[in-house]
C-alpha cells in the first residue's frame, strides 16, 4: 500500500472518529462538528488538531495542519441527512517508498463524498440508495 494510500485511508478514518473554502477554520478534534455545520449551514472549514492531528502529522513527516473543507452538495430521502463533499488537505507531506526511502515533501490533499446525518449518524440502510445526485 503506497504511503498516499495510507494517508488518505487513515485521516478518513481518523477525522471520522473511527477506532480552499474561504471562512473562519475552528480546530477540531474530530470531523463530525464540521460535518454537522456543514448539513446546517452549507459549509464549514477546521483544522484537526489533537491526537490524531499529531499522529497522522508524525507518520507523514510534517508539522504542517491537517485543513478540512466539507460541503453539502445534494439532499438524502432521509430528513436531516445530506450529501457532503470533505477534502483534507496536509502541506509537505513526505512519501515513502518500498524500501522505506523518502521522497520529496509536497502537498497532498483527498477529497470525498459521504451521506450523513445532523443528528452524528449515518442515514438508515446507507448503501447509496435514496441519495439526490
């Protein structure tokens, strides 16, 4: 699995709490609050701080902030769930090959969908069905 790969699966996972938009960035512990925000309000901007912050920071070789942008960008059948649109972005993130040799730092960011609710759950039967593209 190449280091971008593990990036993207662990800060998914991480901002989840599982085991640029132009606006004010509130530090966050975990995505969930933005997710929220963002089904209320249309948009919402943080930057994950914390342990998982300083995890992720140190597996990638970079102090830099973990930025997260997330938009709702379509409806769900589901009252008070939506579609989001969450990129993360990392400055300076350096990858690592096979051997374990590093190369050059660059920024990286991922960028993905999901259906959530404003209650801080998934919606019920979530397999794609009911979703308004």
């Amino acid at each position: 699995m190449s280091g971008r790969t593990l990036m993207i699966a662990a800060t998914a996972m991480a901002m989840l709490g599982l085991p640029s938009l132009v606006q004010a960035r509130e530090s966050v512990t975990s995505i969930k609050p933005l997710l929220i925000e963002a089904l209320q309000a249309g948009k919402a901007a943080g930057t994950l701080v914390g342990r998982d912050a300083l995890a992720l920071s140190g597996q990638f070789g970079t102090a830099a902030p973990i930025l997260v942008d997330v938009e709702r960008i379509g409806t769900h059948t589901e009252a008070g769930c939506g579609r989001l649109r969450v990129v993360t972005r990392q400055a300076g993130v350096v990858e690592r090959d096979a051997q374990g040799k590093a190369g050059p730092a660059t920024d990286q960011s991922f960028a993905w969908q999901v259906n959530y609710c404003r209650s801080g759950r998934f919606p019920i039967g979530e397999s794609g069905e009911g979703v308004d593209e």
